[in-house]
C-alpha cells in the first residue's frame, strides 16, 4: 500500500512538471492556416475550366459503374458466385478474391476495346488531334461495338419499343440509353444460363448422397456436410476453375 502510494505521487508530479513545461514553452513549428475560398469566376476560361473539373469528376465518380455494367464483369462475377454457391463452400473462396478474379479477367478480354479507345480516342485527344467531342464519340464507339456483339435483339427491341424508337433502321441510329440497359440484362440472362448448367452435375451428387443417407437410416446427418467433400473432389479431378475460366474467355 505504501509503494502503491509512492508511485501515484510520482507520476502526479511528473505530469505537472510536464504541464509545465508545456504551458510556458514557446511553440517551435508554426501551425499553418488553411483557407479554401469560394468566388465567381470572373472570365470565360475560368467557366470552362471549372465545367472541365466537375464533368471529370462526375466520370470518375461513375467510373466503377461503367467498369462493372457496360463490360464483361456483369457475367463474369456472376458465374462465379454461382460456382461458389454450387460447391456449398459458403464463404470460400471469399468475395475479395472472387471480384479481383472477374476484375483482373474483365481487363484481359476487354484489352482490345481499352486499346482502340487509346489509339482512337485518348492519344490524339492528349496530342492535341482531335476535340474533346470528337474523342469522347471515339471513345463510345468501340463500347457499343463490343455491347452490340452480346446483345440480344428481343432485349433491344424491349427498350426501343418503350422508348418509342422503333423507327430506327441503322445500328448507329440507335441510342446508348437504349442499348446499355439491354446488353446488361442480356448478361444477366446468359450467366444464369450458364449457373444453371454448373449446378445440374452438384445437384445430382447432393440427390445421391441424401438417397444413401436414407437408405442407411441417416437421417438426421445433414446431406450438405456429406456432399460437399465429393464435389469438391469432383470439383478438383475435372479441374474446375479452369473449365469454367476458359469457357468465359472463349464466350467473348
């Protein structure tokens, strides 16, 4: 008790000694002044400027939608998830590295596009070629070329007919509003396709096992925990992943 008292009034001291010399040093580093200031733009450049800055963010701030619907990523994470929720392995492999897996594939089949976007839109617009305008229609067209190639018509048609457009004749006369949200159900479509093929050879192990757990008088023994090591196994021995990766490549 005598020791624990003799350690409080030390550190009682020295945090007054502390504050002391605190309170009457002189401070060595300036604390700097921020100011940001909001004012009206006083000539026409100083507008265009301005417009340039928030239409750059604006694409930024929407660039991770444009990545995941208007490329091939859609189809790709969904077949994925698919695979994963066939197998029963619930949380493995986990999101992060079933997104970084679509995401690092989405950039190898879409490298073509990205490359006539750079050759066609980016670079002449950064060598001073061609306009602003000029290099964003540029940068659409090779886009829609590449959504038009995996857009069914019936899709197509149900968003020109909603949007009372079937007068158009000409794949150029079609509008993007149109098109992107039927190429993004169109994917939709194909990966579940795709998903309800990857679970027939699961689904006929899981009717298998849970036949023979019943025949034995198992019932109680959950299917699930059974099945699952074969299909993993099943899984592996076919090898799998690239079976699945493969056929998505080739399906672009």
């Amino acid at each position: 008790m005598y020791k624990k008292n003799i350690m409080i009034l030390l550190l009682i001291i020295i945090l007054i000694l502390i504050t002391g010399c605190w309170v009457h040093a002189e401070p060595e580093i300036p604390i700097p002044n921020i100011d940001i200031n909001v004012r009206a733009a006083e000539s026409p450049q100083e507008v265009a400027l301005s417009l340039q800055v928030l239409f750059i963010l604006t694409i930024l701030s929407i660039a991770p939608s444009l990545l995941i619907m208007l490329t091939s990523f859609t189809r790709i994470v969904i077949v994925l998830s698919f695979t994963r929720n066939a197998l029963g392995t619930q949380q493995m492999p986990p999101n992060q590295v079933l997104i970084g897996l679509a995401l690092f594939l989405t950039f190898f089949i879409m490298s073509p596009v990205f490359a006539e976007i750079n050759d066609t839109a980016i670079r002449p617009f950064m060598e001073e070629q061609i306009t602003q305008a000029e290099a964003i229609e540029n940068a659409i067209k090779p886009i829609r070329n590449f959504m038009f190639k995996y857009t069914r018509e019936k899709d197509l048609a149900l968003f020109l007919k909603i949007g009372e457009l079937d007068s158009t004749t000409s794949i150029d006369d079609i509008p993007t509003r149109a098109l992107v949200p039927a190429f993004i159900i169109s994917e939709l479509k194909t990966a579940f396709q795709i998903g309800f093929f990857l679970f027939i050879p699961f689904l006929i192990i899981d009717m298998v096992v849970a036949s023979t757990l019943m025949s034995m008088g198992m019932m109680m023994l959950p299917p699930v925990m059974i099945s699952m090591p074969f299909k993993i196994l099943l899984f592996v021995m076919v090898d799998g992943w690239n079976l699945i990766i493969r056929s998505l490549i080739l399906g672009f």
